[in-house]
C-alpha cells in the first residue's frame, strides 16, 4: 500500500466533485441577498412552497421538543441571514444551472438587520412567537460573593471566523431502487445519515453514506445542511443522480462559521497573585437559527473557563443569541478557544495591574491534586507540566522577546465514543473508522495500531473513506476525539481479531494478513481527567515598520499523552497554530451594514499564506497517559486553543495597549 | 467553438462555448480530475497547472486562451518511472494532509526546481505564496521542496 | 459557482482587426492576460456582447527600446518585464513594481495593459509609471496618441479609453543614475493595498539632483505625484518629508472597512518616510 496522499500526486484522488455519473443534474441554490426581510415574491425553482411536503419535513417534526428556531431547508415568507437558500434549480449542464439560477425572481421587503449582540440583546425578536432574542440561558457554577481586595473588569470579543477548508462542501445523492445513496465531503458519514433520515422521513436501512476524499473540514462538514436535503430530495423525485458544489462565494455567506462570541468578566484576587474568582456573563451569536451545539455554546464555554487553574469562585451566565447572520457552527476548538482567550487575558490584566510576571501569576494558581471546578470541570494537577515547559521554551530568553504566553487545556469530545471495523481481505488489512479523517492522517495511527497488536507490516494497511455500509454505527471525527476514540475502538478491534485469528490456529502475521478475517468494536466513553492535555504556547511579534502586526516566532509545548504518530501530530499542530495566529491578526467574518458578508474572495477572508507562517517550534510531551489502552490524548484543536492569547499578549507587549478584541484593531497602531 | 488543446501531450479537441473555463475543459472533456476548484477567484492555487512552461491559475483563464500552447497537468508531472523528484519527497515526508493542495504545490515546487537558483527555506516560502494549505501551517511543505531544490 | 455568462469569443490578430470588431461590438471586453477580464466575467460584473481577444496583436507584444525611452506592448506579461528591461533606474523601479503583483502564477498570466487599464488604486503599475512620468499610448483608429498616464485616470475604475480605443502600451523616458524604491502596505482581508509608493531620485555629489515620488493605494485613489521642483532649493530630507505628509493631511481619506483615516495616515506616512529614506539618505 502507498502512502495515502500519493494518488493525489497522480490526480487519482476522488473528491466529491470528482465523481459523475450519466444524467446527473448540477444543483445550484439561489440565495437571499437580504440579511433581513419578508419574502414578497420568489418565482423559480423548487421553493419552500413547492416542496412535496410527504417528502420531507420542514423541520417542525425536527423542531419538536426543541426550545429553539431550526434553520428551514428553503426559506419561507421571511429570509434572516443573507445567503440563506430560497430556491433550488437544476440542470444536466452545470454552467446552464447557473444560467438558471439567475432568472429566478425574488423580491423583498426590506426589515433592518440584527448585526451584533448588542442589537439583539435590545430588538424586537427576529423570529415570530418569541419574547426576544435570546436562544437560551445558562447559569455555569455558583454565585459567590467576593470580598478580595483586587476586582478587575474587562470585554473581551472573539469575531466569527469561517471554517475555509480549501476543498468546499459538496455533495452527490443518488435515489434509486428505494435506496439513498449519497457521496459526501465529510466528517462524520452518520451524522449525514441520522439527518437524511429524520428529515426525510427515509429508514435509516435504506441510506447509504460514503465519505468521498475529503479536502478539510475544521467542524464545517458535520452538520447536516439544507443544501444536503435538497440534493437529496431532488434525487428521490427525479430520480436522477443529483450534484451540488459549494463556490467558495457560498462557504462565506452560507457556511456555519464558528467563534462570535463576546465575555464581559470580572476576576477578583489578592494582591500577592492568587486567584479567588471569576465571574460575568458570555454570549454567544448564533445567527440566525440554532442547533444543539450552538444554542449550549456559551455554556460549555463557562464549563471551561477555569482551564488547568485552581479557581475556587465561579459564576457565569450564558446567552445565545439570535442575529440576521449565518448559523453558529463549530470552527477548530469550538468554544475551547473562546474560554482560554477569556481566562487568558483576564488573568494577563490581574497580573499587569499587580506588576507581576504573567507565568508568576498563572504557576501559583495551578491546582496541586486533582480539582474540581464549581463547574464541574475535574482537571488534574499541571504545575509540573507547566514549570517544565517554562524551561523547555527557554522563558527567560522569550521575555526579552516579549513574547506572549498562554497557559491551556484541551478537552476531548469523547462522549459517544467510537466504533472501528477491521477487514483482512486478498492480502491487505482494511479498516473504517468511525471518526472520518479529513485532514488528520489518522492512517498513521492506524497502521500503528495494527502493527502493534497484529503484527502486520504498515504498508499493507489502508485506512478506508467513511462508509455506513461496511460500518454500520459510528460517531464523527471532531473536538481532537478520534486518537483517544477511534484510537481506542481499532485497538480493541485489533485485540478481538487476534483473538479470532489464535482461536483457528493463525498465529504468525502472515498467516493472519492471508486470512479472510473481520472484527468490529464499539464503546461509549466518558471524558476522565487523565484525557485532558495541557498546552504551553508563547508567540513573539514584531510591528513591521510600526503598521502591520506579525507573529514571528510560535513555541509550543504540547502534552499529547502517549503519542501515536509523530507526524500526524506535528502538522495538526503547526496547522492549529497558523490558524490561532492568524485570528488575532487578520481572518474574520465581518459583515458589513446590510449584514452582507464583506470578503468576496478566499484570500480576502484573511486566512494564512506561505509568507504569513511564523517560525514554529514545537515540542511534545507526555505528561501521563489517558487512561484508554493506548494512553494518547487529543491534539487537533491544540494550536487554535493556545495561539490566540499568546499573539494577543505578544502584541499588547509591543504596542502598550490592551488587546481584547479579535481580530486586532489595526487603529490601536496609530 | 470548437478548439484543441494540447494537455499532457495528448491533444483533446472538443466542441465547447467560448465561456468554457480552463479548469473546467481539463477536468470535464479531458477527464483528469487531479486539478482542483478551490475557490475560483485566482486566490488559492489549487487550480494550478504549467502553460508553456510558467504555472498558471487554470480557473482563471478561458480555455479557448490555452489553444496552441502546452499544458501539463499534475498527472502529466509524473511520469512511467512514478511520482516526479518533488512529489515523490512531498509524499514520503508526508507534507500533505487533506492533500486537496496536491495539485497546486507539485506544479509550484517543480516550476522551483526547474527554474530557481540558490533556493532557501525564504525562497521557497515565497515562491508558494500562491498556493493554500489550509491543515499544515506550511512547514513541511516548505521544508520539503527547499530540500529537494538544494540536492538538484 | 462562479461561471461566465454567455459571450461570443473574437480573436484578432492586427489593430485594424480590433478596431473593426471592437467597433462593431455594443459591449466589447478586452482579454489579454485574463487575470481581470475573466474574474470580472466569472463574478458577471459584465455581460459583454464580445470578448476580444487581442493577445495576439503584434504591435502589442513589442517591446521597443531606444536611445533615450522604451515602449512596452500592452500585451507584454508582468513577469518577463524583470528579463527583457533595460538596466536603466526607470525600468528598475517598473520591475520592482510588477514583481510584487499577485503571485508568480498571477504574474505569468497577467499583462501589463491590464495592470494599467483597470483603473484600481490597488494595482502597482500606474504609481510606478506615474512616478517616472510616463506616457499611456492610446490607440484607435488612424491615430495614436501619447497621454501622460496621471491624466489616463479619472476616478477609480475609471481610465479615459473609450469603446474602440486600445492601450497599446506604455511610453517612458529611461534614467540613469538615479535610486528607486517600491514601498506597500496590504490588507490581508480584503485584497487590497492601502497605499503604494514609488520613488526615484539622484543625488550627485551629495545634493539632490531630482526627485520623484508618486503615491497610490486605497487611502489615495488615482496616483498623485510629486515632483522635485516643488523642493528645489530644499535638500533636507526632512523637509521634504514634512512637505509630502502636508499633502497627506489635506487629502480626503474616510474611515471604511479598509481602516480608520488614522491608520491608513499613518500606513502613508511610513511608507513614504521609508521610500524617501531608501533613495535620498546618505
């Protein structure tokens, strides 16, 4: 077997635009351009109207039970974010598709946009029937009533982000003799699955997912979009085969981007350093219709603020909030970073305002055993860690630097565990996971894995493309689980096979490779401390000619548990950082007054390039295993948690002004 | 219209409207999927191929534009004996994650190796300034073809 | 997607042939490189009737140097200005000026005329030109003319070439001796640079014997020039400094989504100390 990316290299790949069949309709979406307004007329198409309502369910059935507005496949008298899809139209020639997306009709009554938390917090509710604007409430911790010598306040802001992965989001669906066969960009081919099922009314036996090549993802590939449905809907009544490619037009104003998330937090301490609590409020913009995930965002943010600290008060409440703006999707990190750029920059103000070093301050108020927040995070002890990774970065010469540093955690998501299937077959070793890699290299654990229990060389190990008819129950790849899930279900798979291979006499690794032998696991999980990792980051910047804001240097000490694949895990890594950098300096998804999104081109979006990568050294650590069989911990979101305090810090230390807004102000400059 | 065009030195003629992108007319007529849309304004590179030699962003020229030049394509890089000196480095240092930006850097980084002197980690990094990779924050990627240049 | 509307495709091969069809046509857009016409086709900020394209003109593709100016063809690509220049301080500053256009791939496409005929104060080209005072050469029918390229602009977007004319290329005296400087500042959102400034001067026996500058970008609009008979009898770079920031601080520059009017001053200001430094200091 070959290295996974080498077929790419010989144009091999197989993409979801890839793919073709005969008589394939391209699907286009005709979307609002109104960020707020009623629908007076839409003429063309396939409408909210004209939907075979036996087909599909609009999304009350979905809504049921549910204290929140569901994002409609098609909008209906009223559009709320612009971009939102109104009509579908189709043809066999994807540029005649386009052609007829722009003879369909649509006319607007203006209404004014909600752009901003503040404005939702004070506005008439955008959806009908409801008192106000806010999706949910949440109290994190207890209130506590301070009597410490040092409170200091501050607003900190996290601008929305889009998830920009450079392969877009697409989708082929394929009704035909009663099955729904659909080829997807994804992460997680059950999570396309459940939603197909539920909203079309389809048994779940009748649907077949296969994850196509997947060019990134960063939480934009999980959920379950309306382009999704219609793709799929289409097919079931035409009973063609049915494309839909995302323009990258359409990633900016259509796609779940992640962050927008505002905290206004007050921290109480002594004056010698110590921490005696932390208190506000945190919300969240969710746009213009919410999930699960959205709707609990601020609240699982307040679950975490606390990080690898010992804090004995917290109080927080969380709003999620609606605005006239893309729905809130998880972006690498998702929420993981908002916390620990919240804790990060307060406990920076307490330190600056008791002149005292900033590691100082943030070593004293590590936990010596085990602690549990008063929000119920259970973190372990990390002083070690941390005074450990202080030397290895050599501090005291990033000091002169004025380097910023950042203290974090980085909590799995491994609830709902994993499942894996491993196949031996004429000679090769094929596994499924179901965590669908997207960007990860999770085949290097793989191979790892398999060579470990099996005994089976890595090169006749491939790891498969998601698939929910080889594996029938699966979970998803996201929030850094699948080497601590996935990694765990494949090495129980792996054990359950040599078990199966021992029991007919195949001892040797040949003998199993030419074997026709399968094994399947799955297993929940529950997130136990020993799970969490620590991250030291610190970031050098440098004000180039006193007007553009760069980071330099980028220094990682990342514990990563037992680690699986070196490789793997250096690129998530300095990927993860690139992306946390740049947050702080340039990408964000601003709108401008009419809520229109105000980047028209990828580059425009602020991201990365070659010339924007600072100098990165990165370091590994185990600092204690998990307390899986493997022992690894997860590290996709690491750079994203730790990159954006540590630039932010690094800059403030140059130009002498508090940085707590994302992303910079470049007029702090002036 | 119909135009021919000379793709990895197989021509491929066929009867297309004169908006027919370059992109489109290799991955849709000629059928090699290797090259990528990634964002379709010129600022990602996935679309990358060499036009006579000079690399050239495929979703931003008409294909009519390309006729009687030679274009090769990032399955026209490797050839009978595999992967071509940079690829083959990129695979084994295992550069590339999502590997959608397969295309963009093995025609860059040949272009490098074909046409660069003195090439250094700087060099290289501003060479690729073209072309996006989104997962790995480009060290790798960097590294690899400033290795692979030096040994020329 | 991003897909061009319907158009018919024209190819010419000599000016009278442009002229003809370009003529003929209600709505023509001109495609040389590409880089422009087809992204403005693709975002259908355009519908033409015809796209002509004149990349194989001869009198585009020529590049003409002579014993005291050059001509660059409209057609002549960004990237092989660094190869086929003349040594010259002129053509020095015009190559340091389209080498930093886009990248290499952009470069390689894009052309000359269509870094100087879109008009957006974002290209590089029209401050280098304007500060080494050169000459649009403006072709249609039965007539040529040489205009100088601080009056080709009219407002953003917006050059004087009217349907059936052609830029056939740009006209510059060479110079010798002098130093130049290339100076930008990009906004990563938003594709676009706040100001651009180019520089050319000689000193000659530690006296300042000329002095050019142009100033351009998003904080500025069309390329403004300065010129040193505004500073003769003045040497100090200082002063000559202090007089260009004057001119800054009467310029009208909003606050947008680009920045604040502050930051995008201080962007100008910076940029144009640090070009004034890189040709006048000592």
């Amino acid at each position: 077997m070959s290295e996974r990316t080498e077929k790419f290299f010989k144009g091999k790949g197989s993409f979801v635009d890839d793919i073709t069949f005969p008589d394939m309709l391209y699907l286009e979406i005709v979307r609002s351009r109104k960020a707020h307004a009623k629908l007076l007329k839409v003429k063309g198409g396939l409408t909210a109207d004209s939907l075979d309502l036996t087909l599909i369910s609009t999304g009350e059935s979905y809504r049921k039970g549910k204290n929140y507005e569901v994002e409609p496949v098609l909008a209906k008298e009223k559009v709320l974010y612009y971009g939102q899809p109104v009509s579908a139209v189709y043809d066999k020639d994807k540029y005649k598709a386009k052609d007829l997306a722009e003879t369909v009709e649509i006319s607007y009554e203006e209404l004014k946009p909600i752009l901003t938390i503040e404005d939702s917090l004070s506005s008439k509710p955008i959806h009908d029937g409801r008192k106000d604007n806010i999706v949910s409430s949440f109290e994190v911790g207890k209130k506590f009533s301070p009597e410490s010598k040092i409170k200091l306040s501050d607003e900190l802001f996290m601008e929305r982000v889009l998830p920009n992965p450079l392969e877009t989001r697409g989708i082929v669906a394929f009704y035909n003799s009663g099955k729904l066969n659909v080829w997807i960009s994804t992460q997680s081919v059950y999570s396309i699955k459940n939603g197909l099922s539920r909203i079309l009314g389809l048994n779940p036996a009748d649907i077949n997912v296969y994850q196509t090549d997947t060019g990134g993802a960063f939480g934009s590939k999980s959920a379950v979009y309306p382009e999704y449905v219609i793709a799929s809907y289409l097919s079931i009544k035409t009973k063609k085969p049915v494309k839909w490619i995302e323009s990258r037009e359409e990633h900016i104003s259509s796609t779940r981007p992640g962050r927008g998330a505002k905290a206004q937090l007050k921290i109480y301490g002594d004056e010698k350093g110590k921490i005696d609590g932390i208190e506000g409020k945190i919300l969240v913009d969710v746009g213009a219709y919410a999930d699960d995930l959205s709707s609990t965002s601020p609240s699982w943010i307040g679950y975490q603020i606390t990080g690898p600290y010992m804090i004995e008060n917290v109080f927080i409440e969380g709003y999620s909030v609606y605005t006239n703006k893309a729905p809130l999707g998880p972006y690498r990190g998702a929420g993981r970073p908002e916390a620990a750029f919240f804790m990060e920059r307060m406990i920076d103000l307490y330190a600056d305002h008791l002149g005292l070093d900033p590691v100082d301050v943030r070593l004293k108020n590590l936990p010596e055993k085990e602690f549990i927040s008063p929000t119920g995070l259970k973190v372990l002890p990390s002083k070690a860690f941390f005074e450990d990774g202080i030397k290895k970065i050599n501090y005291a010469e990033l000091k002169k630097k004025n380097a910023g540093i950042s203290f974090g955690i980085l909590i799995p998501a491994v609830y709902g565990g994993e499942s894996a299937k491993i196949k031996v077959e004429n000679g090769t070793v094929k596994v499924w996971l179901g965590g669908n890699a997207h960007w990860q290299r999770h085949e290097l654990f793989v191979k790892r894995i398999i060579k470990e229990v099996l005994g089976i060389p890595e090169d006749k190990v491939v790891l498969m493309n998601g698939n929910t008819s080889e594996l029938e129950k699966g979970i998803g790849t996201w929030g850094s689980r699948s080497a601590i899930v996935a990694g765990y279900a494949l090495y129980k798979a792996a054990l359950a096979l040599k078990e199966k291979a021992e029991k007919i006499g195949l001892k040797e690794p040949q003998q199993v490779l030419s074997s026709d032998l399968s094994s399947e696991y799955y297993e929940n999980m529950q997130l136990d401390p020993s799970m969490i990792s620590f991250l030291l980051t610190a970031a050098v910047a440098e004000i180039e000619d006193g007007i553009k804001p760069v980071i330099k240097e980028i220094w990682a000490y990342y514990d990563v548990g037992e680690p699986l694949s070196l490789e793997a895990i250096y690129g998530q890594i300095t990927g993860g950082l690139l992306m946390g950098v740049q947050e702080v300096l340039t990408e964000a998804l601003k709108c401008d007054e009419n809520g229109k999104p105000i980047p028209e081109t990828l580059s425009a979006t602020g991201i990365a390039y070659s010339i924007n990568a600072p100098k990165y050294d990165v370091q590994i650590t185990s600092f204690g295993r998990s307390n899986t069989l493997h022992g690894a911990k997860g590290v996709g979101e690491a750079g994203t948690i730790g990159a954006p305090p540590a630039s932010a810090r690094a800059i403030e230390n140059l130009i002498k002004k508090r940085v707590n807004r994302l992303p910079l102000n470049l007029d702090l400059l002036t | 219209m119909k135009i021919k065009l000379n793709i990895n030195g197989t021509d491929y003629e066929s009867e297309v409207e004169p908006r027919m992108l370059l992109v489109d007319f290799i991955r849709d007529v000629a059928g090699l999927k290797g090259t990528h849309v990634g964002c379709e304004t010129g600022s990602c590179g996935s679309c990358m191929v060499l036009l006579d030699g000079m690399p050239v962003k495929s979703c931003l020229m008409l294909a009519v534009q390309a006729e009687g030049k030679k274009i090769i394509t990032v399955e026209g890089l490797s050839g009978k004996n595999g992967l071509n000196k940079v690829q083959k480095a990129l695979s084994e240092r295992k550069a590339l994650q999502c590997g959608f930006c397969a295309a963009g850097f093995s025609i860059m980084g040949t272009w490098i190796l074909d046409n660069e002197k003195n090439v250094d980690y700087q060099k290289v990094k501003e060479d690729i300034a073209g072309v996006v990779c989104r997962c790995s924050g480009y060290d790798q990627i960097i590294k690899t073809i400033t290795e692979v240049a030096k040994n020329e | 997607m991003k897909i061009p509307p319907n158009f018919k495709y024209i190819r010419t091969y000599t000016l009278d042939e442009y002229y003809e069809k370009a003529n003929q046509t209600s709505l023509p857009l001109i495609i040389s490189g590409g880089t422009v016409a087809v992204l403005m086709l693709k975002n259908r900020l355009i519908r033409p009737e015809a796209v002509i394209d004149i990349s194989q003109i001869p009198e585009l593709n020529v590049l003409k140097i002579n014993k005291d100016d050059v001509f660059i063809g409209a057609n002549m690509k960004l990237y092989k200005l660094k190869n086929v220049l003349p040594n010259d301080s002129a053509s020095e500053l015009i190559v340091k000026s389209a080498s930093t256009v886009g990248d290499i791939a952009i470069r390689s496409m894009g052309s000359v005329g269509g870094n100087v005929c879109l008009g957006d104060p974002s290209n590089d080209l029209p401050v280098a030109l304007t500060a080494i005072d050169a000459q649009a050469v403006i072709g249609k029918k039965d007539d040529i003319t040489y205009l100088p390229i601080t009056n080709f602009y009219i407002k953003p977007f917006k050059t004087v070439l009217n349907k059936g004319e052609i830029l056939l290329g740009v006209n510059y005296k060479m110079l010798n001796g002098y130093r130049t400087s290339y100076k930008k500042h990009f906004i990563n959102f938003l594709d676009h640079y706040v100001g651009i400034v180019a520089a050319i001067a000689k000193i000659e026996e530690n006296a300042i014997k000329d002095f050019k500058m142009a100033i351009g970008g998003e904080a500025v609009g069309k390329p403004v020039k300065f010129d040193l008979s505004e500073f003769s009898n003045v040497d100090e770079i200082k002063i000559i400094k202090e007089r260009i920031f004057d001119y800054v601080n009467t310029m009208h520059i909003e606050n947008n989504r680009f920045g604040t009017a502050n930051y995008k001053k201080k962007v100008l200001y910076t940029l144009i100390s640090r070009a004034i430094d890189e040709v006048l200091k000592l």
